[in-house]
C-alpha cells in the first residue's frame, strides 16, 4: 500500500539536489551565496554576534555594564532583523534552476518567496518554494513504507506528514548542512488509479459554521444546500459556483434548517431537498428553483414521480398530490386540510378524524427503515423491518403490494430491476421479487481489494465489507457502497 502525496511530490528529492554552496567568504561574511544571496551571510554575522554577546554576559559585574549590553542587543536585533529582510525581499522571483530526469519533470521553474521568520527570537529566516515538479511515480520515504507494512488500521495514520528537508553539499559533494523546510500531508491509498476532480467549488458561505445538507447531480450541473445560504448550482469546469434558490421561509421549516440529503426526479426537471425533522420541498429546476410544493413532517427519504410527491415518514408513506405547503395534521403546526393526500399507515391506524386524506392500511407490524427507487423499473419500495422479520412492499397510489419478504432485522436497502439488497451489521443479503424466505443469512462482502498484511509473513486477505454510511445502485446497475472513511467500492452489475 503506498502512500500518495500532494503538489510537492517531488519537494523533497528536489530540495535535496539543490547544492547550497557559497561564491566566497567564511562564516563571518555576508558575500552573496549561490541561491539565498547574502542572507547565509547575515545570518551567520548573527550566531557569531550572539557568542560574542553571551560571552560578554558572562563577564559583566554591574548593573550599569548589563543596560548597557541590554542596550546593545537590541540595537543589533533591529540592525540585523531590518538586514535579513531587505536581503530576504531582494531574492523574490529568484528562480532555482533543477534539471528534469527520469525521475522528475519540471514543468515549471523553482522560485523563491520570503516569507518573514520562522521564529523572532533568533530571527531564523523563512523562504516558501513554488513551481511545478511532478515525480514519475509516487515518492515513498522510509517512514511511509514502515507504516504500509505495519499493517492493521491504517486511518490511524491519518494526519501524519512527510517532512521536506533543505540539504547542502561542498563541492565534493559531503553533506554541510541539513534543515526541515517544509512539511505535506500523507494518506493512505488502496488503489493506485486516479480519480480528477472536474470541478471544485470555491464557497463564500453567509454562515460561518456552515454545512453542506445534501447534494445531487443532473446533466453538468451539481446542486448542493448549504444551511443559512441555499442552494447552490456549480457546472462543470466551474470553480465558484452560483446561488439559484436563497434560503427563505418558502420552504424551510426550522430555524436549524436540518437537511440531510436531496435529489432529482427520474425527469430531471425537480430537484428535492428533505432531511428527516426538517421537511421535503420539491423546487422546478427550470423555473428559478422555485419551490412548488412543501410538506412538513418528519422526512427520511422523498421522491417525485407520477408528477406527485411520496415521503417515508416515520410511520407512514404520504403521496401527495397538492401543490404548495403543507403540513401533516399530526403536525405541531395544528390540523389543516387535507385533501390531496394519501397515508399509507405501518401499525396501528390514527384514532383522530382525518381532515380530508385518504388513508391505507398496510397491514404489517415493524419499524419504516427506507423508501427506495428502483432504478430500472421505476418502482417505490417500502422496507420495513421487525426484529425477526422484514417485508418489501411496492408502492402504487392505490395500495402497499408485498414484493418480497425474508428474516432478520436490516437498516439500508437498494434495489435494480428484481434484484434487493440488505444491509444489517453482520453483512449483506440479496434477494429478489416473490422471494418469501426464511433462511436467508447475511454474510460480508469480500472484495479484490487487499489488506495491508498484519505482520511479517502474513499473506494478504481481501477486505471484508460489513456494513455501510451509503449504499445505492446507479442507473447502470452498479452498486456502490461508502464505509467510513476507508472504503469506497463500486460492483459491477
């Protein structure tokens, strides 16, 4: 398993052939050298200024001679602090000359910035490098191949750097001086092919503490919702993207605005933001985003189709037909009209009057885990789940028809043509329409993907997938499930 790096990825072997030697002088003298002009030079006048100084301390016997060397220091900090950075600012631009090889590409020249001290107290000067050199392959330093065959859980490592380093050589070509310049982020890879980013989105949120509630994709355009602003729009190729819809008291619901997830109708003309206690609103794309129905209540999972609106509530599945707000009439906003709506109830029916909906019962017991859309043939599924048992049902505006049911308990579900799989913590089952099983038996998913080896000698296991943060079927028929922050696998349909 390697480990990949950034922009610098060639920092440190570049750094490291730069020859840092002097056109003439000693350590006392401010003669210029090769790529840091007479900063060296100065810098070395101060070390010899501070021994002199501290042996001059150690000689002094009274108060007056200790102002006066006192005195003295700090003339000679500002004398040298004001000489460091008129020589540091002269050398802005300077290019460093490296020469490409097999190893490394310079697509662009090594220039230097000075960039202030990295500490006052010693004023230890402080250069940033830019350009652009990119290594033939992935660099791996001695520490990163001692972690990649540590083996275990290597997320642990996240946040460590490798560190870059600025090396000197005389002209016979011994080491005289070492220093740690800079430092980039390391992270691990499980795959050496590389995902290009299309488009990043440069934000200047109106909220400080801002989140990003949900995100989906149509044609070229990715819409997100970020909590305060709105949502936004950003096209391919685009770098900063576009508020198209504010956010106001049109469709939101609370204050915290609590959104969790949107997407778009199988038409791609709607796009649908809802997030559990928050509410749904369905907004046309075409027409300035703007919201033409809402319906509060507690939302899981929301979908448009059949030019109506279906929400997985926490007991129930609503079909509504109605354009404009709404709020459910065991809402704590009060009863209010109805009509237009049909409630398809898990459990126990509502013993209040109905204000004008339809009401279905589906006739199971359990708790509504998902509402799911399939892909393929355009069907709603209801899952629900019990502690032994769970049932798939097939949402039409009429009726709940029961599609498959098997034993256990699962919390996520995806669905393409006949095909439904389960996810529970112990593994995954996959079963299909008309199935009524009661022996089925979650197992992991085994991967291609190998596991760093766990000690020395150890063959390789593939990873194991347990359990997972998304899972969904895309419109090809691939199955793609997130796993923390480790995993992230596509399966071929």
């Amino acid at each position: 398993m390697k480990y990949r790096n950034n922009l610098l990825n060639a920092a440190l072997i570049m750094v490291a052939a730069v020859t840092f030697t002097s056109c003439g002088g000693g350590s006392g003298s401010s003669s210029d050298s090769k790529f840091f002009g007479n900063v060296p030079g100065i810098y070395s006048e101060i070390l010899a200024k501070k021994e002199a100084m501290k042996e001059q301390y150690k000689t002094c016997e009274s108060q007056d001679e200790y102002m006066k060397l006192e005195a003295n220091a700090e003339k000679a900090e500002k004398e040298y602090t004001a000489k460091l950075e008129e020589a540091g600012k002269a050398l802005e631009g300077t290019t460093i000359e490296i020469q490409s090889t097999p190893e490394i590409t310079v697509n662009s020249p090594i220039t230097l910035t000075f960039d202030g001290f990295q500490s006052k107290s010693d004023l230890t000067p402080r250069f940033k490098l830019a350009g652009d050199v990119v290594a033939a392959q992935n660099y791996q330093s001695k520490d990163c191949k001692s972690l990649s065959t540590a083996g275990g859980d290597l997320s642990r490592y996240t946040g460590l750097a490798e560190h870059v380093f600025l090396r000197g050589y005389n002209e016979a070509g011994a080491e005289v001086f070492s220093s740690k310049v800079a430092i980039f982020p390391i992270g691990p890879m499980s795959d050496t092919r590389t995902w290009r980013a299309d488009s990043v989105a440069h934000l200047k949120a109106k909220n400080p503490f801002i989140t990003v509630q949900g995100i989906a994709g149509v044609g070229n355009n990715l819409y997100f919702y970020v909590n305060g602003d709105g949502i936004y729009r950003l096209q391919s190729k685009v770098m900063h993207p576009l508020l198209v819809r504010p956010s106001s008291k049109d469709f939101t619901k609370n204050i915290e605005e609590a959104y969790s997830a949107m997407n778009v109708d199988p038409t791609g003309q709607y796009l649908l933001l809802y997030g559990k206690n928050e509410n749904v609103a369905v907004f046309d794309i075409a027409r300035d985003m703007k919201p033409v129905v809402v319906f509060n209540d507690y939302v899981m999972d929301a979908y448009w189709v059949g030019n109506s609106l279906w929400a997985g509530c926490l007991d129930k599945v609503v079909l509504n037909r109605r354009t404009g707000r709404s709020a459910n009439n065991e809402d704590f906003l009060g009863k209010e009209d109805q009509r237009g709506m049909t409630k398809f109830y898990v459990g126990e029916m509502p013993k209040n009057t109905d204000n004008g909906e339809t009401r279905i019962p589906i006739g199971c017991s359990g708790e509504i885990q998902r509402l799911i859309y399939n892909k393929k043939n355009g069907d709603l599924l209801l899952c629900v789940s019990s502690i032994n048992n769970t049932n798939i049902y097939k949402m039409t505006p009429e009726a709940a028809l029961s599609v498959s049911s098997f034993n256990g308990s699962y919390g996520d579900f995806a669905a393409f043509g006949d095909n439904i799989i389960a996810r529970t913590g112990a593994g995954f089952v996959e079963v299909k329409y008309s199935d009524r099983l009661t022996d089925v038996n979650p197992q992991p998913i085994v991967t291609d993907i190998l596991e760093p080896p766990m000690c020395k000698g150890q063959k390789p296991r593939p990873y194991k997938i347990t359990g997972s943060f998304v899972m969904d079927f895309d419109k090809d028929g691939n199955l793609w499930i997130a796993k923390n922050r480790d995993l992230f696998v596509k399966f071929n349909h």
